[in-house]
C-alpha cells in the first residue's frame, strides 16, 4: 500500500498554519499553500485534491487536474494518481486494494449520509474484492464533545459513536463508529489514528479555531 499522513511540519506557511498547510480554503496564502503541495508532488508524484463539502459525492479520477472537483471522496484505478483528503478533526479515510484506491473525507456528516458505504460499492463496481481500510489522525471521542440533539442525530445510527467528555457531557467517536460501519462491509482496518486535538504537530479546527489542513494520501 502506497499511503501517507501529513502532520503540520516542514512546509513554508506561517502563523495560526504554520506550516505545511495544504487548505486553500483556510485564508493562507495560495501561493505558499501552492509551494508546501509541490513538496509533497516531488515525494508521490501527481495528487489530486477535492473540494470538500459534507456531502457524499464520489468523483472517479482519470488524471489529475488543477481545478479540484467538489466531492467528499476520489476514487482511481490508474496507477501513478496519488488522491488527498484534508482534514483537521474530520477523519481521513484512506480505502485500497489491488484494482482501485479511495480517498474519502469523514467527519460527523460524512458518517451520517453514508459517504464511506457509497465509496465502498463504486470500488467494488469497478472490480475491487478485498479492500482495506487505513484510518488517519481525527478528532478522539472524549475531545469532540457535541450538543444532545446532534448526539441523538448520530447515535441513533451509529451506536458505537457515544461518548464522553471529561466533565461527563455527551461527546462522539467517530472513529470507532466508523471501524464499526467496515468491519460489517468485511473491510480490514488499519488504524493509524491519533486525535488531532490532543496532538500539537497535527492541525485541529476544534482545538485553533483558524488553522491549517494536513492529508491523507493514497496511490496504487
């Protein structure tokens, strides 16, 4: 497997994205972002990144181009494509097998409307049989602490979500929710998660407020 995870060291950005920010919707400025991405390219080669809004879109990528298709998760068969995921809380999915490669983006909305089941099916619609799962640095149960009603929301899908914060209130863990949702599709997790909150070399929106996005990069 041809895979990696950023942190938020070795890139030219400053201040609250300092520095190997790779977002270019966070206020950075784009031509440095533009820089800290070439460094990754002259490492895995081309990557194409998405246009990342919460829903389940899947765009099945023949080449990489400059203009990022907005979807919330790349699927390619072509070997020598490296696709990316942003995040800075939200889970980066990375999903292979011998036939295909997926980037997928899961934050709570994504676990919700199903994006990583539907990526699942395109894979296995372009002949993927045995997949496996690489779970990136996201947001831990006991840091992502979220209002009763948007817990009721989740749990009542996903169980295995619920949570608890420190001060007792009610939270949800996302990745285990989503090791739950893989290991019914018979998908083999690698878990290479650390919370993003907790970890001061990874960015974290929860945590800054304004900051950086990091990536979770994939190829066959």
């Amino acid at each position: 497997m041809k895979y990696r995870f950023t942190n938020r060291t070795g890139g030219s950005s400053t201040g609250a994205f300092a520095s190997l920010n790779l977002g270019l919707h966070v206020s950075d400025e784009p031509s440095i972002v533009l820089a800290n991405r070439a460094l990754l390219v002259h490492d895995v080669g081309p990557i194409q990144y998405m246009n990342q809004v919460h829903g389940n879109r899947i765009a099945i990528i023949e080449s990489v181009t400059d203009e990022d298709p907005t979807a919330d998760a790349l699927v390619t068969g072509i070997p020598g494509i490296s696709l990316a995921v942003q995040v800075a809380d939200c889970i980066p999915l990375l999903l292979h097998s011998a036939e295909s490669v997926a980037a997928v983006h899961v934050g709570r909305k994504g676990l919700v409307n199903g994006v990583t089941l539907k990526t699942l099916e395109v894979m296995r619609d372009m002949g993927s049989t045995d997949i496996r799962a690489i779970i990136g640095p996201s947001i831990c149960g006991p840091c992502y602490e979220v209002s009763q009603e948007i817990y009721d929301e989740v749990i009542v899908l996903h169980p295995e979500a619920a949570s608890m914060t420190a001060r007792g209130t009610v939270s949800l863990d996302l990745p285990a929710a989503l090791r739950a949702v893989l290991t019914v599709q018979g998908v083999e997790v690698l878990n290479e998660f650390s919370c993003t909150v907790e970890n001061s070399e990874l960015y974290s929106y929860r945590r800054d407020g304004v900051t950086g996005r990091q990536a979770g990069i994939i190829s066959l």
